[in-house]
C-alpha cells in the first residue's frame, strides 16, 4: 500500500528574556523564561513507511541524517511503541541552526506528534512530552504547542497569553555551541535567588538574557553585530539574543514600524520578519 505525504508547518521560538536561576548538581542549569512561538516555519512532509525504516529523504543539512533531531524523534517514538511502521521524513528549513530558535526541537515535537498520529500509537501529550524530554530541553514546549513560561532545566511549563508582537530578527554568519555558552557561564555571579522572583511581565519587556554577555565574550562577531546593531536602539529599542544564540531580535508592538526597521536592515544582515503566535498548529493535531 502506498501512503502519501502529510505536510505541516514546525514553528520557531524566541526567548522574551532568560534568566538562570540555579544550577542542578548533575551539571544542567535551572532557568526562567517565556518562550514565545513566532510564525518562522520549518516546512515538514512526512510519509509512513510497511517497511519499518525511517529515513530523511532530501537531508541537505552538514551532519549525517542519523544524528538529527527529527529522525531521533521517529526511531524514538518507534522504539518506544514497538510499531511496525516506518516513515520517510523532508524537511524544508527556514528556521536557521545554532540560532537559539528552537528549529531541531521543533522539528523534533512535529514528527512526535504527528507520527503518533499517522502511525496510531495513541500516546497522550504528556507521553510524548516525557519522551520529547529525552531528546532535548527545548521539546516537550513544542509539544504543548502554547506560549509558556519555561522553568527548571525546560520541563516545568506554563502556558501563558501573550500580547501580538512582531520581531525583526538578525541571524549573523556565525554557528554558536549552547554547550560552549553554558560551560563559560560564571553561575556563581549570577545573583540566582533574585531573578528566581521575577515576574513574567518583567521578562517580557525587560527581555534580557544572562546568556548573552557570556555568548558576546567568546564569540567576536556576535560582537561586532551588537555593537553595529545598537545604533538602532535609540529608534527602535535595545536588540536582544535569544537563547544561547545567535540570533539578535528587535521587539515592536506595530508591525509597520517593525517592517520599516527590516527593510533597513535587510541590505547588510540576514533578516527575518516575524510575528508571535498564539499555538502552534501542530499541537492540534496530537
């Protein structure tokens, strides 16, 4: 029998303010943010296979298909279900890798669901939030689908309302290592007992990131954007780092105000306009 291609869309994430709280004995550290989803979209076909073999089809990405989030989701979920189908799995990237945007576990979340789906295995959501859990941080709130506060090392969420914004978003030619970034983070001056007490309104229009001084010290041309980038702020506000980067981000609550300010940049950066989302669609399909 043959099955056809199911397409859907695998949404981006922005980080409206980090802030590490606490760091876990076993080495991973604690942190508080809201994780707005932004209408950046991974464009995902996906194909069930009798066969049981999983494969990324047109894989055009620098490491080997195996090691992608995606295809680790599909033989996860299948490992787990013990079903006998297989699937072929083409990505169509849009959202950059080593951004700080979640792309990979987005990806991740969107075959989960919708294999559980197409395969019938008839895991619950909290189901495939833990086994998202075991993929990486950032993939049980893809799972979920709704903009959050986000706590503890990424599995305490919160699904919170969030007012329409719109984001012009700077990706500069640089791939950042998160496990660098934490490695170099200093947890000791980071004042943790305080900005566990803060509120998510503060987060939301402070919207600033323990990360991202530690990203511009070991990385020069993340630097060199900051300080090319805060020309602008006078006019358009403070840029921001997203995750453990390396997109900057500039916020507007007036989509005409954050086209002008795209436009100009556009000439010298890689940007992108966006717009923050109230769920993800592919949540609806779980």
């Amino acid at each position: 029998m043959s099955y056809k291609f199911h397409r859907v869309l695998s949404p981006a994430k922005l980080n409206l303010g980090l802030k590490i709280t606490g760091k876990r004995p076993d080495g991973y550290h604690l942190l508080k943010s809201v994780f707005c989803l932004v209408d950046m979209c991974d464009m995902i076909d996906i194909q069930i296979t009798e066969n049981g073999k999983i494969s990324l089809i047109e894989h055009n990405q620098a490491w080997f298909y195996q090691k992608d989030l995606a295809y680790k989701a599909a033989a996860l979920l299948q490992e787990h279900t013990a079903t006998k189908f297989g699937a072929n799995i083409r990505i169509k990237k849009l959202i950059p890798s080593g951004a700080g945007m979640g792309g990979g576990s987005s990806n991740a979340a969107t075959v989960l669901i919708i294999l559980n789906q197409l395969w019938e295995t008839n895991l619950t959501t909290s189901e495939l939030a833990s086994l998202g859990e075991q993929l990486g941080a950032d993939v049980p709130f893809f799972i979920y689908g709704k903009n959050a506060l986000v706590e503890g090392i990424g599995e305490i969420i919160t699904p919170i309302e969030i007012p329409q914004m719109y984001f012009v978003i700077v990706k500069p030619e640089v791939h950042i290592s998160t496990k660098d970034v934490f490695t170099s983070l200093n947890i000791a001056q980071n004042n943790c007992d305080t900005k566990n007490n803060i509120s998510i309104s503060e987060l939301i229009t402070q919207r600033e990131n323990d990360l991202e001084k530690v990203a511009r010290s070991i990385y020069p041309d993340l630097e060199q954007l900051f300080s090319e980038l805060n020309n602008y702020k006078n006019e358009f506000g403070i840029p921001v780092m997203t995750g453990s980067g390396s997109c900057v981000y500039f916020t507007f609550h007036d989509k005409k105000d954050a086209e002008h300010l795209a436009n100009k940049l556009k000439m010298k950066y890689n940007t992108y306009l966006a717009a923050s989302l109230t769920e993800s669609t592919v949540s609806n399909c779980a």
